[in-house]
C-alpha cells in the first residue's frame, strides 16, 4: 500500500520564537535552520516575521544564503502581512522566495480588528498575491483564527475560501490560532473543508492551550490534512504550538498509512540544541525529549524489564538517539541496582546486594535522585563498612561557621552505650570536629591514629546535591589504613569516615574501650 505523504513545516524560529523572552540570534537560527532541514529532514521552515527589525533581516538573509547555495531556498518561508506591499519589499531585501500571508479567517477578527467587510478584504489579498507572483514569490496563505470562524461565522470562512482557490496560492493554512478545538472538532472542520475542496492543499497549524496541541494534529491527520505546522519542544505563544517530537512519534505508531519522513533518531539532539539556545528549559516529563522519560525509577519496572520486557511499548528509546536508564532512590529494587550494575560492568552476590539495594533506599531518604556514578562509592562504603562491629557512634554533634570567628564544634559519641560530650575549636568545622575528639580520646588516656592524607571524590557531571565520597588514611603505631565516608554533604562524609576508624581501632583491641 502507497503511504500519504504529509508535509511537516517547522515553524521554531517563527512562532516558536513567540515564546515569552525567547530571541534567537543569526548565528542561532542559521544553526537550527541547518539542523532542521539537514539532520531532522523537515520538509519547510517558518523562519521569521518580515518587517520585525533590522537584526531579524540580517538573520533571514544568513538563512537564504545558506538555503540558496544548497538548492533548498523553497524551504525558507517567512510571515507577512496585507500591507501594500511593505512586506514583500522586505522578502525581496532578505531573498526570501515564498510568503506566509497572514488574513482574517473569522468574521469577529475581520470586523473588529481590520473594520472592513469582506470583499474589501479579499480585494487587498488579491493586489499583494499578485504583487508577489510578479516579483517571483510563491504564496501560502494564512487564515488566522480559522477555528473560531468554523465555529462562529462557517459561511464566512467558505466565502472566503471559494473565493481563495481561484488565487494563485500554494498552500491554504488553517491555524487554531488559541487552541481552542477539540479533537472531534478539528476532524470534523478540516473534513468539512477538504471534501469541498478536494484538489487544494491545506496545512493544519496547532496550538496547545488546552494541552490537545498533539490530539488535535492527529485527528486532522485523518481528516487528509495535506500538511502540519510544528515547533521543537512545542515551544510558542502562551501554551506553545503542538510539539514536533509528540507527533512525529504518534504519526509514525498509529497511522501506519502515513508518511512523514523526519529522522526520529534526531529528535533529541535538535531538542537539546533548541534548548540550550533558546534559555526554555524542558519539562523532565515531556514525552519523547524530557530528561525522565525513559527512565525506570519503581523497582517492579525494572524487575518486569528483566523478566520478557514487561514494560516496554513500541516507545524504544533508541528511536530518538536515547538510552533506558533506571533510577535510584527510595522505591528502587534490587532490579534496578542490577542494571545499573550491568551498565557498570560489575556483579555483587546477593548479599551484598542486599546491602548495597538498602543503602541506596536509605540515601534515597535524604537525596531525591542517586545516580548511576555514584553507585560505585556506595559499593565501597557499604562492603568496607561490614569488616568490623559498630562498637563506638557518633551520637550528635554541632558545628559552627561565622565570619570572624573560629569554627567549632560539640560532640557527642557513645561508647558501649554510655555518652560523652566535648566542644572545642579548630580551622575548619572538620578539624575543630577532630580537636574536640582528640580532648575527648586524652581525657581517657586514649590516642588516636594520625590523619594523613584526605581526600574527596565527586561523581563527574554532579550537581550541588550530589553523593560525594570522603577517603581518609590514617597511621597507627603498627599500620596504615583507611576508611570512606558517604554523603552529600563533605563535612558529614569525613565525619562517617572517622567513625568508621574509630570502629576500627576499637576491635583491633583486644578488649573493648572502657571509659
């Protein structure tokens, strides 16, 4: 069976670049440009208004450069306006070849914002479509706020319409210009206008305001819909446009009848582009391109993945240039530990898996998210942690930090059950941390190892939540040792590090510490 070819038009750098505080430079949007109808393979791009401003001008004609030397330039469109003319001395300025003529497709529009009737309306699209033709410019031809015409003033709408096909138009674009339709609504409008007019081609333009931007593309689909206007990331006015990723996904799962030709493997990479250029971040959870959306985080997830892939769907995220991954934290499993164990290369026994999935829910306690680099350190911390008997604990302590004063601190360590107390002062809140145990080890006739080397480990990549690894080496009179600590906070990793050798030197005693 032959596919219906659906035309997709990237409207990012017109409409998309609609988003509040959104302003992409030449230099960005030649990039995206390239990028769009290169790697992604978009079949048209919206890429500015005309007549907007001196450096919008500058962009268009780095953009048209480009297109003209690779024989692409009927892909470059812009946004103009019925305003004798104006705008297509700007396109002829720029080398754009093909305008997107913004006119009324309501009658409340037409009358209340333009004060004209409708002949005199068609009478100036008529005048700047032929302006156009004479100066070698291809026309589509936008109607904005088609959806409320086709619910408010019908008659209008196919007045206007019979009236355009007799135009020298390529396209005739339809905009939910508020995204105010429901997908029963823009099936049964856009099926309306194509059985009438069957041999002209309509593009559908898509807003999200009601978040059914990617429902109402679908529908419209079905409803031999000739072409789609879409933004990365569903950036745009208010809401935004329907998102280029969402459908291109949809189109390609539930209508296999369809055809769009995009490279679904590049979807990702453009999306982070557009992100980093534009300063609009990406929700986590947005579908296809948000940071989580591939990754497991419930712990029977990742136990189904192993057993058959229970819960994959045809949503592969090697589709769009992207790996499953599995979270840790408090609801992780040991099936979640084991694959990320797997990407590491690395296999624990089950009892220290055990270990190893309980210090992971335990750190997911008091850290949202524990990522994959830091599981190694968790590893070490916790299978280091089982060579000896917890026999001494740091109960509490109080550290202080002000400006022009020493840092302190007060302790308080338990010892075969019973507590001790000390305070004292140092140069950091660690050393005075170690000042107040050494006075506390004296008092007892007790000397601890001396701290030779410390150091920290932070997992590449980290944010300032991050897991970091405290390593302490410490020398006795008989040996050199040393010991981890783990956490977000550096200060508590070198505190859980002294604890644990203190442990240490406690059960290489032949009696426990008695005090």
């Amino acid at each position: 069976m032959k596919r219906r070819k659906i035309e997709i038009m990237d409207t990012t750098l017109r409409d998309g670049e609609q988003t509040s505080g959104v302003s992409f430079s030449a230099s960005e949007k030649l990039t995206i440009s390239q990028l769009l109808l290169e790697e992604l393979m978009v079949d048209r791009i919206e890429i500015a208004s005309a007549r907007v401003s001196e450096g919008e001008l500058e962009a268009v004609k780095s953009v048209c450069k480009w297109a003209n030397e690779h024989g692409i330039l009927e892909k470059i469109e812009v946004l103009t306006f019925v305003d004798k003319g104006v705008s297509i001395d700007w396109m002829l300025q720029a080398g754009v070849k093909v305008q997107n003529l913004l006119t009324k497709g309501s009658l409340n529009h037409l009358i209340h914002q333009l004060k004209k009737t409708p002949e005199q309306h068609f009478s100036e699209i008529a005048e700047t479509i032929a302006l156009a033709k004479e100066n070698g410019i291809k026309t589509n031809v936008y109607l904005e706020d088609w959806s409320n015409g086709m619910r408010n003033s019908p008659d209008y709408v196919f007045q206007y319409l019979d009236f355009l096909i007799q135009q020298p138009v390529e396209r005739i674009m339809l905009p939910d210009t508020l995204g105010i339709l429901t997908p029963a609504e823009t099936g049964e409008f856009i099926s309306k206008v194509k059985s009438r007019y069957p041999q002209n081609r309509f593009d559908f333009h898509g807003h999200n305001d009601y978040d059914l931007g990617t429902a109402n593309v679908l529908e419209a689909v079905k409803a031999n819909v000739d072409g789609l206007h879409l933004t990365i990331n569903g950036m745009g006015e208010r809401a935004g446009n329907a998102p280029l990723a969402s459908v291109i996904a949809v189109i390609n799962d539930f209508l296999p009848e369809v055809e769009v030709g995009l490279k679904e493997s590049s979807l990702y990479k453009v999306s982070k582009l557009v992100e980093t250029f534009s300063g609009v971040r990406v929700p986590a959870n947005k579908p296809i391109v948000g940071e989580n959306v591939f990754t497991q985080t419930a712990g029977i997830h990742a136990d189904g993945d192993n057993k058959k892939n229970l819960y994959f769907s045809a949503l592969m995220p090697e589709r769009f240039g992207r790996k499953r991954s599995y979270a840790l934290g408090k609801t992780s499993g040991k099936a979640n530990i084991e694959k990320n164990l797997q990407e590491l290369g690395l296999k624990l026994n089950d009892a220290d898996l055990k270990k190893v999935t309980q210090r992971v829910i335990e750190l997911g306690d008091l850290k949202e998210t524990v990522t994959q680099d830091d599981l190694p350190y968790i590893i070490s911390d916790v299978l280091a942690s089982s060579d000896y008997k917890e026999t001494v604990k740091v109960h509490s302590y109080l550290l202080s930090h002000a400006a022009g004063l020493r840092p302190s601190a007060t302790i308080a360590i338990k010892f075969n059950d019973k507590l001790y107390e000390e305070h004292a002062q140092g140069d950091g809140q660690f050393d005075a941390f170690m000042n107040a145990l050494s006075k506390l080890y004296k008092s007892k006739n007790k000397k601890l190892p001396t701290l030779v080397d410390y150091s920290v480990r932070i997992a590449p990549g980290s944010s300032s939540d991050a897991l970091c690894e405290t390593v302490i080496t410490w020398k006795t009179e008989k040996k050199t040792f040393t010991t981890r600590g783990l956490d977000s906070d550096q200060t508590v990793c070198a505190i859980k590090a002294t604890e644990k050798m203190l442990n240490i030197i406690c059960a290489q005693e032949k009696d426990s510490i008695k005090m």
